[in-house]
C-alpha cells in the first residue's frame, strides 16, 4: 500500500500537473478574478518551471559532486549499482533497452575494468507498478556479461522495490563485509537519497555519482531567457527526489 501511495503523492505534485490543473480548475469557477489568478499563477509557474538557468542552478545545488577518477585513492572490494535504469515498454524482449542513466552501468563498467572494483552488485527489482514482473538487475547483469564481465564478479539483488528496500537487501547480502569496501554509485540527482537510506541502517559507503542532468553554469540567451522543455522534465527528477526524501523520513527510511 505504501508503494502504491507514493507513486499518487508522486505524481500529483509534479509541477506539470499542477500547472495543468489550475487552467482546468480556472474552466469551472465562476468568479473573474479568480479565473485569472489561477491563469496567471499557471502561466508563471510554467515560465518559471522551463527556465533553463533556475532549473540548473537548483540542480547543482542538489547533486552529489563528480569524483575524478585518479582521485580514488583506494580499491573497493564491490561497486553496488543502484538499478532504475532500465526500460520495460519499447520493444521486443530479446535485448536490454536503457533510459538516461545508462552511466549508472557504463561507469561502473570503467571502474572495474580501471580495478577500483573488484565485483558488482546490482540492486534493484522493478519499481513500476505497471510491470511489477520486471527484474532490472538480471537484465542489468546480462549486459554487464556482454561488456566483458565474468558472472564470477556479478552479484544479484533482484527483489527490492525501492531504494530503501535496496539498502536493506545489500546489507543483508553481503554479510560479513564491511560498508568500508563497497562504493556505491547511482545517478547524482539520486545520490543524497541513497546515502541516506544506506546510512540510516549503518550501511556507510562511498559514492560515485553519475549520470549527471546539471551542465556548466551559462549566460547564453537561451539558458537564460528561452524556455525549455528539458528544464521541465528535469524538475520533476528533482521534486520525485523531494517528495521521495520527505516520504523516506516520515517512515523512518532515512
């Protein structure tokens, strides 16, 4: 029930969605005034919401920093992959599609192949309701299998539906090793989340973010004035994270 409940609470607070529903509610109210307030407060959240400068400002705020490579100081025993990466509804079921954070797995890929990890643990079932039979971590480690990695050095975690659920399943899977020899690494914009949850059962890492949305601070006309769709989709990764991170504290998940 709680899984269905945050996926409602989820979508009915993205800023499209709200912005949608103030032009219809303004359809059926009778009063002029409040017709046009609830226009203009549609028109100005869309403005504000597609921005392309307030948008990336907020999100590099958000993220977790890049960590350069020659920057690792240390070998890590396991690189755990947070999934959510992968994609259900595309087409025939004989490959792996990837979305947009398909660095989650060619990343990790470089780490191990760099030896920084010495094996990978993907985590992840499906976090769809829609397609509950999905299991992204085997379709993760197939791929992973493809590029080169030996089934010896992928572990599977394919049962977990969300991040906190994820966090427990790692902890409990690998058992006598310490948080000291694990790196975790998952998209930046989802990084404060994960270490959170992973912290909250004394489950410390380090982390390597990727996956990046944010890009280099600009004051070109087109970051600052034209509005962009992209600006918008990445608002609703970033308010997912918040209302995941508010719902995560109220249960006592991070």
């Amino acid at each position: 029930m709680f899984f269905i409940l945050s996926k409602i609470l989820l979508y009915a607070v993205m800023p499209l969605v709200v912005i949608c529903g103030l032009l219809i509610v303004s359809f059926f109210l009778k009063k002029e005034s409040l017709k046009k307030k609830c226009r203009f407060t549609a028109l100005a959240m869309l403005l504000f919401f597609t921005n392309d400068f307030i948008n990336n400002e907020v999100m590099r705020l958000w993220e977790i920093p890049v960590t350069k490579i020659q920057d690792i100081k240390k070998t890590y025993t396991y690189g755990i992959i947070l999934a959510g990466v992968t994609r259900y509804d595309t087409g025939p079921p004989d490959r792996v599609y990837f979305n947009c954070g398909a660095d989650r797995v060619t990343h990790t890929l470089q780490l191990y192949k760099l030896g920084i990890i010495k094996k990978i643990l993907v985590s992840g079932g499906s976090g769809r309701v829609t397609a509950p039979e999905q299991n992204e971590a085997l379709e993760i480690a197939s791929v992973l299998q493809l590029m080169g990695v030996p089934v010896q050095d992928i572990v599977i975690e394919g049962k977990s539906r969300n991040t906190h659920e994820s966090a427990v399943a790692v902890k409990r899977l690998l058992g006598n090793t310490t948080p000291e020899e694990c790196i975790l690494i998952t998209s930046a914009f989802h990084m404060r989340r994960s270490l959170a949850c992973f912290e909250k059962i004394g489950w410390k890492t380090d982390c390597f973010s990727v996956d990046f949305l944010s890009h280099h601070r600009q004051f070109t006309l087109d970051v600052l004035i034209v509005p962009s769709v992209e600006s918008l989709m990445r608002w609703h990764t970033l308010v997912k994270e918040w209302v995941g991170m508010a719902v995560y504290k109220l249960m006592g998940y991070s």
